[in-house]
C-alpha cells in the first residue's frame, strides 16, 4: 500500500517540477496570485477577489509553503504530495465499505495512476486540494460500524473540502441523511452539528476577510446560479462529460463505469453521493473536465468494489477485472500527450499536448525576476492571465502583454518571445523562446499597480 502511494506521490512531484504551464487560469490567479499579494505585496487581482466571491482558504493554505520558496514551487510540491495521500485515503475508503485487501490495493492504483489526477493533483486548485479531506472525511464518516469521534473527525474533513470547493457541498448535505437513513439518529445530528460548525467556521473567515458572513457563498451563488453568468466562460451539452472522460481515460473509463455500477450496491452512501455532485455538475451549463476531479477518487473506490462483486461470483472473473483494470490504466494516454481537445478545453491548437504549455515563458519570467538589471517585463506571445503572474516573476514590477501594452514603451526593458524576433541580449533561454534585454533601465511606468485588476 505504501509503495502504491509512495508512487502516487512520486508522478505528482514529477509533474510538479517539470510542468510550468498552465492549463486552468484559476489554478494561479485564484489562488498562487493571491496568496503572492498577501505575502510580498504583488498580484493580480481577478473579479472573484475584487468583489468577494471567493473564500481565503485555498490562498492562506497555500501561504505557508510559498513563504519558504517565495513562490509556486513550494505550494505545488505540497499539493502533489497530498494528492499522492489521497491514495492510501481511497484505500481506508474501500476497507470501510467492507472491501477486500485486493479492494484497498485496486482503489489505491487507480487514483495514484490515474493520468488526470497525475495531472492535475498539483495545480493549485480547489478541486485538486479537496480530494484528500473529503476521501478521508468519507471513509471515516460513513463506516457502518463509525463511532461518534469518527463522525466528527470525518465530517469536519469533509467541511474542509467544502471550503476548498463548494460544490462538495453537494455531499456533505448527504451525510446526515446517510446516518438518519440508517436508523442512527444520534449519529445524523453529530454529523450536522460538525457540519454546521464548518459552515459557521466558513462565515466567520468570510466576515474578517471579506466583512460579511459568507460573502463568497452568496457572491458565487449569485454568480453562477441567480444571474448565471458563468455562461460567458462557454456552455457544454449533456454529452460533454461522457465525452471528454472517454477522450481522456479511454478504456479506464468504460470499465471503470460498469465495474462502478456493480459496486455501488455495495456502497450506496457513496455512490449515491457521486450521483448527486455529477447531476448538479451536468445542470450547469458552464462545464469544464476539471469539475470533476473530486469524485474520480470514489469511482475508483466503487469500480475497486465492483471488482470484489465479481470475485464472490466467481473469483476468476474477479482476477480477471482487477487484471483488466491495471491493465487499462497502463494502456490510458500519457500524463505528457494529454491534448486540449481530450480535456475539453477550447484552443488554437487542440491537438497540441496541454502538458507544459506556456511552461518556457513561465520559466523565463522567473529567471526575469532574478536579474537586476530587468524592471519591466511585456509578454509578446502570451496574455498575463496564461502566464504564471507575479507569483512566478516574484517581484513587483511593470508586466504587461501584447494585448494589454504599457503606456508608455520605455517603462519595460525586457520581452519574451520567440527567440530572433527581437534585437536585443538574450539574458535566458528557455527552448523557442528568450529573455531579451532591450535597453538598460526604465522610464516611469504611469499605468502600473502592485496589484492590478484582472478581468477575464
């Protein structure tokens, strides 16, 4: 077990040291931005932090890690790492659901191996942060034989995961009626007394950080919901989830779904859970693969059970679906070829691989950072909002982009772009692309903030 997640861990940080680009612009400006403002005193500032739709839990997780690298490299080593955990988490999941010892080893695999937790597990966002709270939290939280500590501790996990994404919500509202449903009253109300106190815990932050009780749930809920405005991010057909999970996962996909349903009458709380959060994910119109990401964990957990339905029925076949199973996650499409297209992402080039894209400017924008002799930056070939901000540049100066120009020419001294489309000294090199020193020194940037809106 410990090998498998020790594993899990291991392709994470992999990605995490090697994989510069961005795929989400939340994965930086709701999060590493923001805690980078607070920090050192620069970063854009998106809507949701300008207007209070968004809670502080994610960012001042993130603060403490980034304080010791001053900048991305610490948070995300510290996100792999808990999303590598979240396999062993799977494991204690299926044990409590009364699963086997080869249960607990397949629900472990296929979350450590899955190529879209591989990829996502340490980009700073909350869907990738919340999967280690709320597996855990489940496992304690909905084991038949739980004592009332246990309903607690896993109750208050699963409150976590719902301040580092709110749509969990969408299951911690079943856990109480799980308890109820079972006839255990006294467990029910510990269950949504813990709760509560999460949400009170929630209001509280909200109102120091924001100076409102949970301002960043009614701001997201008018957000989305009342005025439904995340329309304007693109709307997807009922068919986009299947579709791009299929694209993405291939076989790991189709088996895992029927080997799913097979479990899940061994475990109802958590399917039912599952249903739930993937029906209210299918209503909204504004899709995206990534919202997801929470329950890919406890479909493992169910396709890991289903396996076992199999083997009381003829252990033969059982072998043969826990064989076909590693076999399909061996066979899934690469970490480094996933394309925009297979995450459903809209893109100039969609069959371009996502893997590291925008990773070389990132880089670049670090090594800008570090020279002296730079004190203003401009972007030639990407926006700042796909670019690793200020948290990669770490240090509060003029950035702009080609779309977004400084006022004044002569208040940036250096680009990125293509390397021998700019005369001037190469200062680093990253692939296709530099660092270029146009001149030395800056005229006074008029149009530049330490902490400038970001609207996009």
């Amino acid at each position: 077990m410990w090998l498998i997640t020790l594993g899990g861990c291991a392709v994470r940080l992999a990605v995490a040291l090697t994989d510069d680009g961005l795929i989400y612009p939340d994965e930086v400006f709701q999060s590493l931005e923001q805690a980078h403002r607070v920090l050192f005193g620069a970063g854009f500032v998106p809507w949701e932090f300008q207007v209070g739709a968004r809670p502080w839990v994610l960012p001042g997780l993130l603060m403490a890690p980034m304080a010791l690298t001053g900048g991305a490299l610490g948070p995300r080593v510290m996100l792999a790492l808990l999303s590598g955990l979240t396999a062993w988490a799977c494991a204690r999941l299926a044990r409590s659901l009364g699963g086997s010892g080869t249960a607990e080893l397949l629900a472990a695999s296929f979350w450590a191996l899955l190529n879209l937790g591989v990829l996502l597990g340490s980009r700073a966002l909350g869907e990738s942060a919340c999967t280690l709270p709320l597996v855990l939290g489940l496992a304690l939280a909905v084991k038949r034989e739980a004592t009332v500590r246990e309903v607690v501790i896993g109750s208050a996990l699963v409150a976590l995961a719902v301040m580092l994404r709110l749509q969990v919500g969408v299951m911690a509202l079943c856990l109480p009626g799980i308890w109820w449903w079972r006839g255990q009253r006294r467990l029910a109300v510990a269950s949504l007394l813990t709760l509560s106190a999460g949400a009170a815990l929630l209001a509280g932050l909200d109102w120091l950080t924001w100076g409102s009780p949970l301002q960043s749930v009614r701001e997201y809920l008018r957000f989305n919901w009342v005025e439904g405005r995340a329309s304007q991010f693109g709307t997807q057909p009922l068919s986009y989830y299947p579709g791009r999970l299929f694209a993405s996962l291939q076989l790991v996909m189709l088996l895992g779904s029927a080997l799913a349903l097979l479990g899940a009458r061994r475990a109802v709380p958590v399917a039912v859970m599952t249903a739930a959060f993937i029906t209210v994910h299918l209503a909204i119109a504004h899709k995206e693969l990534r919202f997801l990401l929470p329950v890919l964990p406890l479909g493992g957990v169910l396709t890991a059970l289903g396996v076992d339905a199999l083997r009381e029925w003829k252990p033969q076949l059982g072998w043969a679906g826990a064989a076909a199973v590693v076999l399909a996650l061996m066979l899934q499409p690469r970490v480094t070829s996933l394309s925009w297209s297979q995450l459903g992402i809209s893109h100039a080039t969609p069959d371009d691989a996502a893997f590291d894209d925008g990773g070389p400017e990132t880089r670049l924008l670090r090594a800008a950072g570090r020279l002296r002799e730079v004190c203003g930056v401009e972007l030639l070939e990407r926006e700042v909002d796909s670019s690793g901000g200020y948290s990669a540049l770490h240090r509060a100066l003029p950035l702009f982009d080609a779309s977004h120009p400084p006022a004044n020419s002569a208040s940036v001294n250096a680009v990125i772009a293509t390397r021998g489309t700019r005369e001037g000294r190469e200062l680093a090199v990253e692939g296709e692309h530099a660092l270029v020193l146009l001149r030395e020194g800056c005229a006074p940037a008029p149009d530049f903030q330490a902490n400038w809106p970001l609207l996009f």
